[in-house]
C-alpha cells in the first residue's frame, strides 16, 4: 500500500502523530548546476528523498543520519533543516522531519539493494516531475529557496551546556573540579553520539572538569579529527569578571570558519547566546532561548552559518540529546 499524502499537519488541529520519521535531501553541484538524489523504493515503486523511522533510543536528526547511511551508504553532516511533511499511512498520521546532505566528489550513494534499488542525481525541476508523492516536494522547495538566498550551503556553530554534574552542596573540593553526575556521564555519551550528525571538527570549553568530560566521548569516537581548545574565559569564575573575553570567543568561531561546538556553563550562556544573537537573520531572534536556565544540562543550539560570504545564521535549532 502506498503513502496518501495530506497537505499538512494544521488541516488536523490536535490530531496525534502517529509515526515519526526523519530523511535528508542529499545534493551537489555539478560545476554550476544544483542537483538533489532521489531514490526509486522497490516495495512502492516509487520515487522519493531517502528518510526512515525513529528508532527507540535516538533523536530525529540521528534518525535521518542512520537512514541515510543504511539506505543509500552516505554518511556526511546534516544541513540546514528543511521543514516537516505529514502524511496518512495506515497507523494514522505520519511526519517526516527533512534536513539539506552536502554530498562531495569523494562520495558515492549506494543503494541497499533492500528498501532503495535505484539512485538518481537530478536538478530540482526534474526532481519536481519524478517524485511520486506530492508532499515530497515541500522539501525541495526549501532547499531550492535556501540556494536562492545563499544559505543551503552551511556549518554548524554548536552552542553545548555541559551534562549534568554533582551538586555544588555536596562537592567539597575545587569547583573546577566538580565532575559529572551518573545521570550526566550518560547524558555524555547521548551528546557524543548526537554531536556525529553535524561532525564538529573544533572543540572549544572551559577547562573545567564538567564541561571536558562532556565533550570527550564525542573526541574520542568522531572517527574524523577534532582539534580541542581550552579556553578559561569561559569557566564561571573568569566570565563574572570579564564577561566580555567570553563573548569574544563566540566572534573568533566566525573567524574561523570551520564546523565547531563551543560548551560552557549556565551563568556563561547569556553572554554567549547575546553575542550570537548579533549574527541571526531577520526573523530568528524570537527563537533563542531567553530565560533561566537557557538550556537544559546537555542540550545544544546549532546555528547554521553559510560557508561564504558575511558572517550570519541563516537557522538554527535546539535539540536534547535522548536520555534514558
């Protein structure tokens, strides 16, 4: 039985989702030409972006990661996101979460043999004419729009609150040395396996014990190279008397130019979020986070940074890693 598309989600006010599933659109330039893959799925003969169910235990995003890799064998960062389809299938309704792939010339889509046969690079306009089910091309008008607007091609800026840590009541010995909670050394590893979806290359923390243990499971299993840098500006104690050297660090990941995640502490993140507020498109300011406590412990902001031109966010979004 095939997919009955809907248009979306606000045509059923309060109807439950049923099914959750997350895909990405992968693309390319061949020389100046745009081109998106689709792939040909066996059991519906159709057309369609490579996407899949969540599975128990992990995010949307490393839902989307894994059905890419598992279907078609590309393993490379997420994008900027690109919007959510709902659709009816026969549990009831469904949505599909899509983010934007860059796929390079080194890289080679594989179909499975099992869910997807066939591959097919494309422009958007015949992409438009071969998708068999409408709802598909939502995502692709996004993406389209975000190449129109200079934004489709990104790196992530990852803003980290380090894992939980034990209590300051019971710690007795420095504060720098406080390390994490049992709850937080999962939350560790949840924030290393979410961190493979974006493949920071640049790791910059506090120094303190809390903020390290953190970001190490992800250093230690990236599989690519992480440069790690630590900064004391961005300890408590340096931030409440220079709370500008910690901004400053913010500006420097612009610099940069390179995919990064930047982890502190909860006193430091109004600072931080202040000085990525400077860098937000017309219309993101509204969504970061303005209260106490910004984030919750292991929780992350990626703010999507067009690889040329000025320094700015064209999106961003907030996700928990998954806890158990």
């Amino acid at each position: 039985m095939t997919d009955t598309p809907v248009a979306d989600q606000t045509a059923h006010p309060g109807e439950d989702v049923a099914v959750r599933a997350a895909g990405a659109i992968p693309w390319r330039r061949a020389g100046d030409r745009l081109e998106v893959l689709l792939i040909h799925r066996p059991r519906y003969d159709d057309w369609s972006w490579p996407k899949g169910k969540l599975d128990s235990g992990e995010t949307l995003h490393e839902c989307a990661s894994r059905e890419i890799r598992e279907e078609i064998g590309l393993d490379a960062p997420l994008g900027v996101p690109l919007g959510v389809t709902h659709y009816r299938v026969a549990a009831g309704l469904k949505s599909v979460h899509y983010w934007a792939m860059h796929v390079d010339a080194s890289q080679r889509a594989v179909p499975d043999g099992d869910e997807v046969d066939q591959v097919h690079w494309c422009t958007p306009d015949e992409a438009d004419v071969l998708l068999s089910n409408r709802t598909d091309v939502a995502p692709l008008e996004a993406l389209v729009a975000a190449e129109r607007d200079s934004a489709l091609a990104t790196r992530p800026l990852i803003l980290l609150r380090h894992a939980k840590a034990k209590p300051r009541s019971s710690w007795t010995k420095a504060e720098g040395d406080r390390t994490l909670a049992a709850t937080g050394v999962r939350q560790a590893q949840a924030v290393a396996r979410l961190l493979q979806v974006w493949k920071p290359t640049r790791v910059v923390t506090s120094p303190w014990r809390r903020c390290v243990d953190t970001v190490l499971p992800y250093v230690r299993s990236s599989g690519v190279k992480v440069k790690v840098r630590l900064v004391d500006h961005l300890t408590e104690h340096r931030h409440s008397r220079k709370p500008h050297k910690a901004a400053d660090v913010v500006g420097r990941l612009f610099d940069k130019r390179r995919p990064a995640v930047l982890c502190s502490h909860r006193p430091v993140l109004p600072t931080l979020l202040g000085e990525f507020r400077k860098y937000l498109e017309p219309g993101l300011d509204d969504v970061l986070p303005v209260s106490d406590p910004y984030l919750a412990p292991g929780e992350v902001i990626v703010f999507h940074v067009p690889l040329e031109g000025r320094p700015r966010v064209v999106a961003l979004e907030q996700v928990k890693p998954f806890e158990d």
